[in-house]
C-alpha cells in the first residue's frame, strides 16, 4: 500500500519488490503535493515481476482559503475577496440580529477552498424586515374587543385612555 506516500518513497518500496512505476499527476487538494492519491493494483494482489504499477500523484491545488468577511461592510467584503483573486457578486437579506450594510453571510462558506477567479456571494443585511399592516377600524367597540382586533390583525396594543363621550358607551 502506497497510497498516502511520498511518491519517492512509493517508488523505492515498489522497485525494491521488483515492480515499476509509472506516475500521472492529478490535481487536488485533499493529498500535498507528490502525495500519492491512488495505485493502479490494490496492495495485496499478486503480479509478475516487473510488473508497472500506475500511481497517480498530487500536483498540489491552485486553490486559496476563502477568508471570513462577516461583519464587514460591503467595501471591506470587496477589497478583502478580490485581493485574493476571487469574483464577488452581493446579494441582500433582511436581518433583525446583523446591522444593514454589514455581511450577513458568504458562499462558500469562510475555511473552505475555492479557485482563483471563483464567484464568491456575499448577503448584505438591508436590515430587520419592516411589516405594514393595515390597523382595523376600533370605534365602537369594547376594549376587549379591540385588543382582540387588533391582535389579529398582528399588532400590539399600545397605550389605552379613557375619555368621557355623550356619543359612544
């Protein structure tokens, strides 16, 4: 078993049984570079000597951590994200807990890799979402009555006065 290994290491262990290499390079960034991925015959088989064993070996990756912009505001989030080669394109979202103009969120997320050159969407908050509804018409009812009212209508009642009327009970 080479796989894991130095592709100079796997090499000399191969040769030494009598077998060859030959090696392709593959990118990636799971295994550093002139890691060996993967061998051509599993490690247990049996083959005739000189036999050649493909070994595909990491070429390293091109790809760059994705830095943590959260907080930031959008020019931060910019200069922060292209400065690293990659696009950004901004989106916005409403939210009650991150300040409006400041990141609420990135794809992909910060810690992962990603390519130069890579689209990187970063969500602005444009703030708490403001809810309009239309308050119920309350006159003439009892205070219960509108307090319900006006509970189903998804408001609050506020502040409640009495004051006397030749008009209304």
């Amino acid at each position: 078993e080479v796989v894991g290994k130095d592709v100079n290491e796997a090499k000399t262990l191969l040769n030494d049984l009598g077998l060859g290499t030959k090696v392709t390079k593959q990118e990636s960034d799971e295994y550093e570079v002139d890691q060996v991925i993967s061998q051509g015959i599993m490690a247990g088989e049996e083959v005739p000597l000189y036999t050649t064993i493909d070994l595909i070996v990491s070429s390293g990756s091109d790809a760059i951590e994705v830095v943590d912009v959260s907080g930031q505001d959008e020019a931060g989030a910019r200069v922060a994200l292209e400065s690293l080669g990659f696009s950004v394109t901004f989106t916005t979202a409403f939210s009650d807990t991150v300040e409006e103009g400041k990141v609420i969120s990135q794809d992909p997320v910060a810690g992962s890799k990603a390519e130069p050159g890579a689209q990187i969407t970063v969500t602005l908050s444009s703030g708490p979402e403001v809810v309009k509804v239309k308050v119920p018409d309350l006159r003439g009812m009892t205070e219960t009555a509108a307090k319900d009212k006006l509970k189903e209508a998804g408001l609050e009642c506020g502040t409640v006065s009495e004051t006397n009327s030749d008009t209304v009970t």
